[in-house]
C-alpha cells in the first residue's frame, strides 16, 4: 500500500510539487485562498488520470506526458499567483489540450496515411499565414492574432505543426518524387522538388515578416535547416539555403521597425531605460533578485515585468522559485529533448523520423528563443514557452504536437518502456 507513495516514481514528485506549491498559494492569500486548493484538486486529478491513461493502456514513452506535466505544473503556478482569473483559464485550456492530446494520438496511431499528405500540408500552411495577414489584429506590435468573438487565437501555432508534417512527407523518400507534383521536363526531378521545399519554406517565412512575427521566422528557419541537416543529401544545397537566410535576416532588420527595435535594445537596453528597454531591463532585474533559492511564492514582484504570464514567465518562475527552479526547468527541456532524440534512433521510417526529430527540435527552439531572450543571451521575440506560458492556442497545439511524437513513441517497436505504474524499475519488453 505505502510502496506507492514510493518517492522513485515520478508521478509522485508531481503531485507533491503541486501540493507544496498550491499550499503555499493558499496560505499567501488572505483570507486564505480556498480556490487554490480547488485549482490543485483538479490539476493533479488531470496529470495523474492522463498518466494512467498512458501508462494502462501502453500508450508509448511515458516520461513525455511525465515531463509536460511538471513543466505544466510550474507554469500554472506562477500565472495563477499573478492572476487568478487567468490561471483558471490556462487550466481550462489544459483539460482541452489534454483531450486534443489524446485525440492526435488515437488519430496518428491509427490512420498510416499521413505520410502522403504533403501537398496538403504545404497548402494549409500557406493558407494559415495568408488568413492571419488578412484578417489578423496588432497585439504587441505583431499582427499575428485573429480575434473570433474577444477570444485571440494564433494561427501560426497550428502552421508550425503543418510545416513539420510537410518536411517529414519531403524527405520520407530521399527527395525522389514524393511530393506530387506535375514533372516538368525541362528540369531534373530532384531539383524540382527542391525548388518546391524552397518556396513552401521562403515564401511562408516572408509572410511572417510581414507580420512581424520574428520568433516564428526564426522557429521556421531553423527547424527547416536542421532537418535539411539530418536528412538533406547534399552539403552544397544546405549552404545555399543557409546563405539564403541572410537576405531575409537583413530585410527584417532594416525595414520592419519593430524587429530593428528588438535588436537595438538586445545591444543596448540602457540607451532607453523607461522605455523600450524597460521589459529587458525587469527582466534582468527580477532574475538577479530571486537568487538561488527565489524570493518565495508570492513574496517577489514580477508584476512589474510587462507581458509576465507569457514572454516572461521564465523570469517570474526565477524570481520567486530561484535560478535553482530556473536551471530544473531548462534541464526538463533538456530531458524531453532527449526522450525524443530516443525515439527518433530507434526508428526505421524516415517520415517518421523526421517528424519526430521536428517536433523535438521545435521544442528545444522555442525554449532557446525564449528563454534566451529573457536573460539577454539574443534578441527579444513574441515567442512562447511550451507548456509554461499563458495562452490557449500555444498550449493547445503542443498538446496536439505531444500527442503524436507519443503515437510515433508506440509506433516503433525496438524502445523498451520503464512501467512506473507497478513495480519500480520493471522493463516491459512486449513492445
């Protein structure tokens, strides 16, 4: 009975972070704060059904949902000390993300026809960031919203996504033919389909300058040159693609004033201390602040920090939790990172392979982008951070980007699972 409140099995360590945490939420608040310990109910009520869910049912690679949810968890916590109202939101927005998760799973296991989509894929994306430049709305100086009823939802998180499926349908089959395109004579079949991945990549790129979106310009880029990377089979076109970037890297810093701004205050954010530098500058401010060990939950004051549920939530979670907290998260990263670096050497498909190395590079980029951009390290970007920001449409469609590098965990055959659910350290070789 007691063996199962056994501190080796991560589920556990969860539960009791949220415990301690929402413990202190509720002692913080005065009167005490009896909706707190409502919020703590319901998020490890959430964690621990979705995990048992995975791991009774042998769904794949069970530290994936483990890692998330931890990651999740802090998250909450913090938006939830800054803003109530909002933190119960972002919780709503996980037992929807939650359900889509399983969704994507069931979906992806399922259905073997997915690799044959890619014109598909590469349409949907085009057509993503045409509807967000037409009918998007200016937050923050990017127009990359689209408003339906007061509601902001971000287009661009579901392109990324699109985009990933498009360079695993590309290169399932060593660039020959797979794409679906009409032949033309005069040009040899591989460059074609060259030339098409350059213009499905280039062209959406340019339409997410136009909206000022740079962090998903970026997200876009390098995601594009690290697949290229791995898969590509030429040096030469690799080059050339990475010397393409540097046109649309000097045509977003000289004429979109909003990312030049980005760049000169990531150089010099003391040239204007009040001003556009004030958010780098708090930023830096409540890191330094916190220490180690951090101030305490509820003891600092990151809500000077403007945007501090979304771009900033990394420095909010150091000022309060300690660069200790700060260092964990990043090592958490790190892990899943490596969970889905696991699964990609363990398979034999390419267009699985590829889409699994995408999904786990698109992770490991938007926590680079972020979180160096909150301590200074590069520029400055309206990016967010997997599983911690506030926002649904962020965390919806990594749900759904977990779910299926979950489905392509339970997809091949050759990586043991360890089972936490019965006996500790238990290897399941039925896989």
């Amino acid at each position: 009975m007691f063996g199962a409140l056994t501190y080796k099995r991560p589920i556990n360590l969860v539960m009791a972070a949220n415990m301690a945490a929402y413990a202190v939420l509720y002692l913080y608040g005065q009167p005490f704060d009896n909706n707190a310990l409502f919020i703590c109910l319901l998020v490890t009520g959430l964690i621990c059904t979705g995990y048992y869910i995975i791991a009774g049912l042998e769904m794949g690679d069970e530290y994936l949902f483990l890692i998330v949810s931890m990651l999740f968890s802090l998250g909450l916590v913090m938006i939830y000390r800054l803003d109530r109202q909002l933190g119960q939101k972002q919780l709503i927005w996980f037992a929807a993300g939650l359900a889509l998760f399983f969704t994507s799973y069931l979906l992806f296991y399922k259905g073997r026809f997915w690799n044959r989509l890619g014109l598909l894929y590469a349409a949907g994306t085009f057509l993503l960031n045409i509807a967000t430049l037409v009918f998007g709305k200016e937050i923050n100086g990017s127009t990359n919203w689209i408003i339906i009823s007061g509601h902001s939802f971000q287009l661009s998180e579901l392109s990324k996504i699109l985009f990933i499926l498009f360079l695993a349908c590309y290169f399932k089959e060593q660039e020959s033919g797979m794409i679906g395109i009409p032949r033309l004579k005069w040009m040899k079949r591989e460059t074609q389909n060259r030339v098409f991945l350059m213009a499905v990549t280039f062209i959406n790129a340019l339409l997410l300058i136009f909206q000022r979106d740079w962090g998903t310009v970026a997200l876009f880029f390098i995601l594009y040159i690290v697949i290229l990377y791995v898969f590509g089979g030429s040096r030469l076109f690799l080059l050339g693609n990475m010397v393409c970037t540097i046109p649309v890297a000097l045509f977003g810093y000289f004429f979109i004033y909003h990312i030049r701004v980005r760049v000169d205050m990531w150089l010099n954010p003391w040239s204007d201390p009040s001003g556009k530098g004030y958010q780098l500058l708090q930023s830096l401010f409540a890191i330094g602040s916190g220490g180690y060990l951090g101030t305490g939950i509820g003891s600092g004051r990151p809500d000077l920090i403007p945007a501090v549920n979304t771009d900033f939530i990394f420095s909010a979670i150091c000022e309060e939790m300690g660069i200790m907290i700060g260092i964990a998260v990043i090592l958490l990263y790190f892990i899943l990172f490596y969970r889905g670096a696991k699964i990609v050497l363990n398979l034999q498909e390419r267009f699985y392979k590829a889409l699994s190395l995408g999904i786990s590079v698109m992770f490991g980029i938007q926590t680079f982008i972020i979180i160096g951009g909150v301590i200074k390290l590069i520029p400055l970007t309206g990016i967010t951070l997997p599983f911690i920001s506030y926002g649904g449409s962020s965390l919806v469609s990594s749900f759904i980007s977990l779910g299926i590098l979950q489905a392509v965990s339970r997809i091949q055959p050759d990586l043991p699972a360890v089972r936490t659910v019965g006996k500790e350290n238990e290897i399941d070789d039925r896989k």
